[in-house]
C-alpha cells in the first residue's frame, strides 16, 4: 500500500526539526564555552591554573556537542554503525596521526608529561610551552642561531603524537635545577688551590639562595623516584693537559637563568684572579714559529 504524501511531509518535518534543535543547542554550547573562557580571564590570575580551566571548558563543549550530535542521531544510528563498521579500517589509516596526535594529547594531561610553563624539548625542538591543544604543543623556541638558552622569537608547533616516537626532555618537571660546569684553563706555576677557592667563593657568592632551594627540592624528588642522593654544594676538579691546568667548577643554577649565571659567575672569578697579584693567571693557547734564513 503506497504510503501518503502527508506521511513523507510529517517525518521530513520531524528529521529538520530535531537537527533544528540539535543546532540551535551546539551554538548555545559553544556561547556558554566562550562566556566561561572570557570569565576564567578575568577571574583566574595564575596562567597555569588559566590554561587548565579554558582547556577543560573546551573539552566538556566538545563532549556536549558529540552528546548533542548522537542524541540526534537517535534513530538512524543503526544505519551510522553500519556505515562507520564498513569505513572505519580506512578512515582509521587515513586519520592515524591526528589519532595518535589526539592519543597523546590524553597521555599529556594524564601522565604529566609536561604542562605549561615547563622547558621541554619535543621532536628535537626545545622552547618553553605556551600552549597545548589537543593536536599541537605549542612553544616558544629557544636556541638555534641564538647562543645560551634564550628565545629566538619562532613559535613552533609539535605534534602531540611525538611523546610517543621521541624522548621528551622537561628541564622543569620535578626539579627546576640543573648541573652546569664552567672550565677554566690555569697556567702551569699558578696556586691551584688559591684558584679553587676564588672560583668557589665566586659561586656562593652569586649562587648562594638557590643552593637551598635546591636542597629542598632535590630532598623532594629523591622521596618521589628511585634515585640516589646526589651533591649540590659547589664543586671543583683538575686535570693535567699538555698546555695548561683544567679547573672545572660544577654548581646547580635555576634553569631559566644558567647563561646569566655563567656570566656573573665568570666575572666574579676574573676579578679575584687579577686580584691576587700574579699568584693565579689564566693560560691560553700559544704558538711559536721558527724562520729559518735561507742560505746564500
């Protein structure tokens, strides 16, 4: 029995109305998403504790959105299983980075990886995090042409999916220090042990607050993981070479500030060599030509 045209009419007007409604509630989603961002803004100071709340907003409106969308699926989601069962091998290898990319952006909020604010290096970029979306890290690069570790001014984005391809490198996770060295060439004669003690005293001097800081927070991660104890106070060691005497100085710094300690480290030492009337002198490399006269 050929079914009316009224019928044909009433189930048309019934599929437009629901996705209708459908529509109008993804927009009121995603309005009440950008009043809660523009709110977070204005009422979270912390930008750690902002990026977390905007992402969060961001994740709940596209879940109430995919809710909204199954929901006015309802009656044909048979006929969508289906379709999904019969395409989804190629649609899965066409889409296999952005769900790798989307799997390890799960693995980043979940495994604390790194958050924003840390200094990483991310499939062989290293910058600090701005910003990470659910398919991209975003970073302010540091380094390449530009010595130390300060900004080059590109901001690079890296997909999530390399936390599972490369090692990921956070220079601020657990423990904001790190160790760094500087080598000093001390000319054979010079008082060794009074070149030791200039260059300590150089460091306490410039390094004094952060060896407790360090202290505690190396105390902290020692509790947290299965490492040994490690040495924080100063440090400094020779070692014979055929032109001069190699003094190396190990100090722990805060590791936003390892050139700028460096440096001040540098010329305090400079200064107590020059100060010590001979007794330390720096050695550089020397070398001397013969000409031999040419006979008659």
């Amino acid at each position: 029995m050929p079914v009316p045209d009224e019928t044909f009419a009433t189930l048309f007007e019934l599929v437009r109305s629901r996705w209708a409604i459908a529509g109008a509630a993804i927009f009121a989603a995603f309005a009440v998403s950008g009043w809660l961002v523009a709110l977070t803004a204005k009422r979270i100071n912390d930008p750690g504790r902002r990026h977390g709340a905007r992402q969060l907003i961001r994740f709940a409106t596209f879940l109430a959105a995919l809710v909204i969308v199954l929901v006015a699926l309802g009656p044909d989601l048979g006929q969508v299983g289906v379709f999904l069962g019969v395409g989804g091998a190629g649609v899965a290898f066409a889409l296999q980075e952005v769900i790798a990319s989307v799997a390890g952006w799960l693995a980043i909020l979940g495994g604390g990886f790194y958050r924003t604010g840390d200094r990483v290096m991310l499939g062989g970029i290293k910058g600090d995090v701005i910003e990470i979306g659910v398919l991209r890290t975003t970073l302010m690069e540091i380094g390449e042409w530009i010595a130390g570790d300060n900004y080059s001014g590109r901001i690079v984005r890296v997909a999530n999916s390399f936390v599972f391809k490369e090692p990921v490198f956070n220079y601020s996770a657990d423990f904001q220090f790190l160790w760094e060295e500087i080598k000093l060439p001390i000319r054979y004669g010079s008082d060794i042990d009074l070149a030791g003690e200039i260059v300590l005293g150089a460091i306490r001097e410039q390094m004094g607050e952060v060896g407790e800081a360090s202290r505690a927070e190396w105390a902290m991660l020692v509790r947290k993981y299965r490492i040994e104890n490690a040495r924080i106070d100063p440090g400094i060691t020779i070692a014979l070479t055929d032109n001069w005497i190699e003094l190396t100085a190990r100090f722990i710094v805060n590791y936003r500030n390892r050139r700028s300690a460096k440096d001040r480290i540098s010329r305090a030492a400079l200064k107590g060599f020059e100060a010590s009337g001979g007794k330390v002198r720096l050695a550089s490399a020397t070398m001397e030509l013969t000409v031999r006269a040419q006979p008659p």
